[in-house]
C-alpha cells in the first residue's frame, strides 16, 4: 500500500461564506466523515517522527482566528483530533489586515486564548509576523519576518515552535532555506496528498473548500478521491493562469 498523507488547510470555522471560511457544521461532518474512516489522525510532531505509514492525516488551521477555539476546538476534542494552529504573531488580539482578508475582518485569538488552549491536542505554529508574501521582501526583512515571529511566539507561549506555513504558500528557494533553518517542516498551499517520503519542508495540503460536498470527502478519504483532486488541480492552475 501506498503510503499518503493528507495535510487538510482550513482557515476560519464560520458561516461568513468565501473560500477561507467552512460552516461549523460542515465542518462538524468532515470529522464525523474522517473519524469514520480507516485513516489516522496524526500531528505535525508525528510527521517528523516518520510516523507515515498508510493513510495518514494531519488537521491545519491557518491565521488563528478566534473562531477556532469557539467552533473547531469542541469538535475536534470530542473525536480526540490534534491539529496545528499557525498564527501570524502581529495580528494577535487583533483583526486580520492582510491581502485578501474579509471585510468586516475577522478577529483573532488573543495570547491569552492561545495559552489557554489544549497543549495535548493543538500544536501552535508559526505564520510569520503580519502575513506578507515573503516573496516580496528583501531577504532581511523575510528573514525578520519568520524568525522574530517563531522567537515572540516561543517567548509568549514558552513552548518551542517546530513548524511553519507561509502566508498565501509563497516561497522562493531562499525563503525556503531560512524557513528550513529555523523549523522541522513547512507547509504550504499547493493542492495535492504527499506520498512517499515527502520533502517536509515543503509539504501540499488539502483545501478542505474543496470538500465541502459531503460525497467527495468520503470518496477521497476511502482512496477514490484521485479524479476529483486531479480536476481541482486542473481549475485552480487555470484560474491562476487567467488571473
């Protein structure tokens, strides 16, 4: 059998509607889906340790929204699920700002919620200072931009933080060294399942917008997802060719 690691992306567990922002419950019945399943539950700590033997799946929520603890923490205590949060350090207590954020914008969890969060069952990421397209920034400044937000959150959360996703999944090879130097494994946006012996700093995820219908995820999560991927593939590549 072929070994297979689904990283799953979500952002915000809401009914705002948009691309970032999955209902509470269908979010609830992608878990009850994935929870009755034959595929395992693993963290980002696992990954590293090699633990990727079937089909394994790891939980992402990017920018931390305070709708996480709110909508996504009980459903995710009540299956026993551990999941990653990468939080973007500037934006803390705050509201998102950045490209593409929604309007009115989303709010943030504070430091305090952060802390308070289950250290057992959330593993906090990093998600750089103030969400910018690293790309785009002299090498100084993304350098600034990954390292003094992996150093504020291990000050503020007094925990070491493995573990980085960029903002947008943009990333250039020199971004990719320094994020490596400083982290055990990088996600980003790129939309496929792993295989394999991933390269774990630069691992693709599962849009989980993208399995909103209830009949594609239990197809993917029984391995006869491949066609639908394959055709979301397809789309996106050509929306971002137009675009």
């Amino acid at each position: 059998m072929t070994n297979v690691l689904d990283i799953l992306m979500y952002h915000s567990i809401s009914d705002r509607g948009g691309p970032t922002s999955i209902g509470p419950d269908i979010f609830a019945a992608q878990m009850e889906a994935l929870s009755a399943s034959s595929c395992d539950v693993i963290s980002m700590d696992d990954v590293v340790n090699g633990e990727l033997d079937g089909h394994k799946v790891v939980i992402t929520f990017d920018d931390a929204f305070e709708d996480f603890a709110t909508n996504a923490l009980p459903v995710l205590d009540r299956f026993g699920f551990p999941a990653t949060v990468y939080v973007p350090t500037n934006r803390v207590g705050a509201d998102e700002d950045w490209t593409g954020a929604m309007a009115p914008p989303r709010p943030l969890m504070s430091w305090e919620t952060l802390r308070s969060l289950p250290a057992d069952l959330v593993t906090l990421a990093n998600h750089t200072l103030s969400h910018p397209d690293l790309t785009t920034l002299p090498p100084e400044d993304a350098q600034r931009e990954i390292v003094v937000a992996k150093e504020t959150l291990e000050t503020q959360l007094n925990r070491p933080i493995r573990h980085f996703a960029a903002p947008y999944g943009k990333v250039s090879e020199s971004v990719k060294t320094i994020i490596a130097q400083h982290h055990d494994t990088a996600v980003g946006t790129r939309l496929d399942s792993a295989t394999g012996k991933p390269d774990i700093h630069d691992l693709p995820r599962l849009e989980m917008f993208y399995f909103q219908c209830q009949t594609a995820w239990t197809a993917h999560l029984n391995g006869r997802g491949g066609p639908y991927l394959a055709a979301r593939r397809g789309l996106r590549a050509l929306r971002n060719m137009i675009s």
